[in-house]
C-alpha cells in the first residue's frame, strides 16, 4: 500500500470511526498492523487531507509535494515551481523555500563550509604554522 494510499485509507477511516475510536488510537492500530510508527501514519493522513488534488501536480513524488507542503499556505507556488523545474530533488525544493523562492547558487554555501573549516584549522594548534596561515589567509578573502 502507498503513502498516498495509506493516507487516504486514514482519511476516510477518521471520517467513519473518528466520533467512536480517537485519532491518535486509529493512527496507532494502523502503524501496528503494517510495522510503521504512529507519527508516520498521522503524517500519511496529513499529507492526503492537504493535497486533495495532488492529480494536478503529477509526476511529483509523495516526498517532493511533502516538501512543498513546509511552505504553508505558499505549498501550491511551490509545487507549481517544483513542476516547472523537474527533477526538483527534495533538498532543492527545500533550499527555494527556505530562501523564500530565491535561491543561492550552490557555490556560496560550499563557500561558507570551506571559511569555517578554515576557522577551525587556523586555530588548530596541532596544524603545521603554513597551514595554519593559508587557512587564515582564506579567512579574510571578501567576496
């Protein structure tokens, strides 16, 4: 059974049993019954109750519109972005949404990686006194 399945089965099992049996106990046979945990199954009916017309955004995958959906009310721009800019792995979809659909040429972060690496071996003492310069000297450069 698929996430999207798993979740549309909860949806409507919530929707017949929900006034009998708590949300949280149904989620809790369920993750039972197919090995998963209960914050998985909760997560599965989540996904399928804010993506009803998840038609609309094939061929997105579960984990991508999953993605979009951390953007909130914006998950749909999203989406609609992640479409136009197939593959769109996850960790991209993430990094457009974190940075507010602007994204950074992957360049800087690896850029910022390198000048704390560099803090870190300038303070080495253990770091031959060379080393210790160059990584200082990478420091100072300013873009």
């Amino acid at each position: 059974m698929s996430n999207w399945q798993q979740g549309d089965f909860l949806v409507d099992v919530v929707a017949e049993l929900g006034s009998i049996i708590p949300r949280h106990e149904i989620h809790k046979q369920l993750a039972a019954a197919v090995g998963a945990d209960r914050s998985t199954m909760r997560d599965r009916e989540l996904m399928s109750r804010f993506w009803p017309d998840r038609e609309q955004y094939a061929p997105l995958t579960y984990s991508q519109l999953r993605a979009c959906k951390s953007a909130g009310d914006r998950a749909r721009e999203y989406a609609e972005w992640a479409l136009a800019n197939l593959p769109a792995p996850v960790a991209l979809i993430r990094a457009h949404i974190k940075h507010n659909g602007d994204l950074q040429p992957a360049w800087i972060a690896r850029w910022d990686r390198v000048r704390e690496l560099c803090e870190l071996i300038a303070g080495d003492k253990e770091a031959p006194p060379v080393i210790r310069h160059a990584a200082r000297v990478v420091q100072n450069i300013q873009l």
